[in-house]
C-alpha cells in the first residue's frame, strides 16, 4: 500500500465528473458494494484534494452508482490468502481504513466546499462515516444506515464519532454505534441528519436544486460560516 496520489491514468474505483463550480466524485465498484480498502481510500482522498485545489469549484458532490452507496470496508480481504504472510498484510490494509476514511473526513471538513452527500443506497460503516462528513445529505427512499464495528470486534471512533453523539446524543448513539441499529432514511431525515429523502429516480434532480440553492449564496460568507459551524461540532481549525 502505497499512500500517494491518483495514477495519471485516472481513478479506478471511482468517476470523477468537473464542470464549473461542481465537482462529482461517484463510487464506481457496484460488483463489490462500493466496498472499501486502503486503496480505495487513498484514491478518493485523492479526488477530494483534487475538487479541493480546482479554483473555480466550490461544490463537490459524492455519490454512488450502483444499488449502494457505500458497503464500508471489504471484509473479504485476506479471505483467500495462501500464507499467514498475506493475511497479515490483508488485516494491516484493513485496520488501515478507519485511519484513512478518519483522514478525508478531516480533509473535506478543512476544504473550502460545501459537500453534498447523493445517498442512493445503503450507507454501511465506513459509508456512514463519510455520509456523517457531508455539509447536506440527500438520501434515496429505501436507503439504510448502520455501523457493524463494535460487532466485528473494531471499536467505532474518531470525527464521526463526534458527529454523531452530538448529534443524536448520548442514548441513540449508542444504540447506532455498540448495538449496531439500523435507521432509515425517512428515520434519519426525521432525526435531522439528513436533509431530504426522496425517490431514488429523483435523486439526481433533488441533487441539483441542492447544489443551486448553495451556489445562490454570497460564496465567503458562506464557507466563513461553515467555518463557525464546524468549529462548535469539532473545535476550532488550527490550519
């Protein structure tokens, strides 16, 4: 594993769209779930840095293609290893991926964007994590969300953490985090954490009335104003 960026021949596990002041970063393994690895992770934190240093954009859309958003890490790693060598290797790269999912949180969260979460489908683990870092979530009818860590024996911490004590408070994010409970969207939405819920053929409509009504703002105060928002959830940004 190798932590630099992108290949000049473009992503592999991802489309990467840029027209103007948007910027789209699609999950692109619908065969695996948009599962994830440190490879995986390291090519989108990639893409993020990317949207992040194009001047002119100043939204950045994720999405998935396929019937899942996101399935969180891919535990099938490791799972044909012929030596104990390989499956060492294949459980280093998977203790890896909360670091690096950790890692692009904190890099969306300093970019100078406002991000849109397009959910289209399940947002598992590590997918939840990263829908928890988007400024405003739209999520397909249908689509759930919930974290097996705790039940796989990996403890669940960090920025989304954070996220969503504070903002499910200490009793449901428990339930979310150690119990593992699924919330559906609607149930989500309900709960504040997500913005809108709506047909998954509406999705992309939904999608860019979102990205209208954020690029219809006086642009400095707005990212200003994220700024202030993001310090009361986390603490202040120190660079």
């Amino acid at each position: 594993m190798s932590e630099h960026a992108t290949p000049a021949e473009g992503p592999r596990f991802f489309t990467f769209e840029h027209e103007g002041p948007q910027a789209t970063i699609a999950f692109n393994r619908p065969e695996k779930r948009n599962c994830v690895d440190a490879s995986v992770m390291l090519e989108f934190e990639s893409l993020v840095e990317r949207a992040r240093d194009l001047p002119e954009v100043k939204v950045l859309v994720v999405t998935g293609n396929g019937p899942v958003f996101c399935a969180g890490a891919d535990m099938t790693l490791g799972r044909d290893a012929a030596s104990k060598a390989e499956q060492a290797a294949a459980q280093a790269e998977l203790n890896a991926v909360p670091r690096l999912i950790g890692r692009v949180y904190d890099t969306m969260l300093h970019a100078d964007l406002i991000t849109v979460g397009a959910i289209n489908g399940h947002a598992v683990g590590g997918g939840w994590s990263l829908a928890l870092g988007f400024d405003h979530v739209i999520a397909a009818d249908g689509a759930d969300f919930w974290l097996p860590e705790v039940e796989i024996g990996m403890a669940f911490r960090g920025l989304a953490g954070i996220n969503l004590v504070h903002r499910l408070g200490p009793v449901l994010a428990k339930e979310a985090m150690i119990l593992g409970r699924r919330f559906s969207a609607a149930e989500l939405r309900d709960l504040r954490l997500v913005n809108a819920v709506c047909a998954r053929e509406d999705l992309a409509a939904h999608t860019a009335d979102a990205v209208e009504a954020y690029l219809s703002v006086p642009w400095k105060a707005a990212i200003t104003t994220r700024r202030g928002i993001h310090d009361s959830l986390y603490g202040p940004q120190l660079y």
